[in-house]
C-alpha cells in the first residue's frame, strides 16, 4: 500500500483485536519514531502489550475496546508542539495503515499510567495514539466540499485541489475539519513577485479555524501532512 493510497483507506479504529504486533512491524515504526522525533523535536514512543492505558472510565465512554498498543506522543512545551505533533504523528498513522495496521488519534481517552513512557524535563504529552490490528477497517464520515475549506477554483493548479481533496480525508477531533487552505499564486522564494529568472514556487497559507471543542492547531497539523502528500511538496512552499 503507498501512503497515498493510506490516506484513502485510513479510517479511525476504537475496537482491536488480541493479536500482538509482528517483530517486522515493530521495527518498521521504531525506526519511524527514530526519523520522525529527530526531525519534529518530539519525543514519541511506542508502547506495548500495555492494556491499563484505555481502561478507565473515559476510554469506555471514548467506546475503544481491546486497546494495548500505543503511541505516546510528547515534546518539549511550546506553541507550535500541538502542529507539530499532528503533522508527524499523521506520518507515522499514515506508515502504520501501509502496514496493514489501524489507528486512532486520542486527546482525552486514556490514563495516564506511570513506568510505560519517558519524559524530559520540559516534555509533556500533546496525545496518544492507539494502534494495532482493528476489528474493522472503521468506516468514512461525511466531508466539507474543497469550495469549504479551501481557496480551490477553475483557477488554482490541479495539484492544489488534490492537495485540499487529500487533506478533507485528515482526521480531526470529531470530524470537525476546522482548518483552511489559501492558494497564493507566483511569489518567489525572496517574497517577492516572479522574476524573469523564473525563480518562484506558489505559497499555499494553512490556517486553523475556531473551535471550542479545540485540539486545531493538532488537527492543522494532520491536515497539512495530507495537502503535502498529495499535492506533492515540491509544487509549493508553506506561506
């Protein structure tokens, strides 16, 4: 499965099977964590055979079932950390269904049970992500159109629009999809306008939305590791 195809096939998954991570498994996501920590400055990690995590009264009420293994997602305090954790977590979720494994993200229904993870001084936990072997592959919510959280039109390139298609296939806390994509056309890397030289790449703006719910700086996160995906990161620069 390609990570493009992950995205269309992921579905969060609160039910799992008792049936352990594989050794070829577990190293493929180690060795992910290992990548994706260096480059986000996160501390994630993988925890296994850990069932005490989603056993309390809020992971019944979250209605997740079976839940053992998990991904404890952490970093240093900071504004952008939520973003940050969404983006490279969604990385990861995304490696995880190309696996044949399934997922869901977790803000608020889980224990936190001392000796399973590592923090360093400064770290805290942005969420959890539990992982393994669904007993379904979930099922697909309803979706905004692209017109409704995007600047998509006749006139923005088609790479754009399958940047906005992948990121409506994001999850995000209760599918709420508080997120926008504006399209900004010809600006070169100084800022300016194209050159002659040629010398520009379109910027594309990704800003959250208000919720009260929260969790949308995490969920611009997800989104925006969509877009990348699959409007390919080489036909633009993040404004």
């Amino acid at each position: 499965m390609t990570i493009l195809e992950a995205i269309n096939a992921r579905h969060s998954v609160r039910a799992y099977k008792d049936e352990p991570l594989t050794d070829e498994v577990v190293k493929a996501l180690e060795e992910k964590i290992t990548e994706l920590n260096r480059d986000g400055h996160l501390h994630m990690q993988l925890i296994l055979n850990e069932p005490k995590a989603f056993q309390g009264i809020l992971a019944k009420y979250g209605k997740f079932r079976g839940v053992k293994n998990y991904i404890v997602v952490a970093g240093r305090k900071a504004d952008d950390l939520d973003e940050r954790a969404g983006y490279y977590g969604e990385h990861l979720v995304l490696l995880a269904q190309a696996l044949g494994l399934n997922t869901c993200w977790v803000g608020l229904s889980y224990s936190k049970v001392p000796g399973t993870y590592i923090l360093e001084e400064g770290e805290t936990i942005a969420c959890y992500i539990a992982i393994g072997y669904g007993e379904t592959q979930g099922v697909a919510h309803k979706v905004k159109t692209a017109e409704q959280v995007s600047s998509v039109s006749d006139d923005t390139p088609s790479w754009f629009r399958k940047g906005v298609e992948a990121a409506l296939l994001a999850p995000t806390a209760v599918n709420q999809q508080k997120f926008y994509f504006n399209y900004v056309p010809e600006v070169s890397k100084n800022g300016g306008h194209a050159d002659s030289t040629g010398d520009s790449r379109p910027l594309v703006q990704a800003r959250k939305g208000f919720s009260l719910i929260g969790y949308t700086k995490m969920d611009l996160g997800i989104a925006k590791c969509h877009f990348e995906i699959g409007a390919g990161k080489d036909n633009f620069e993040w404004a």
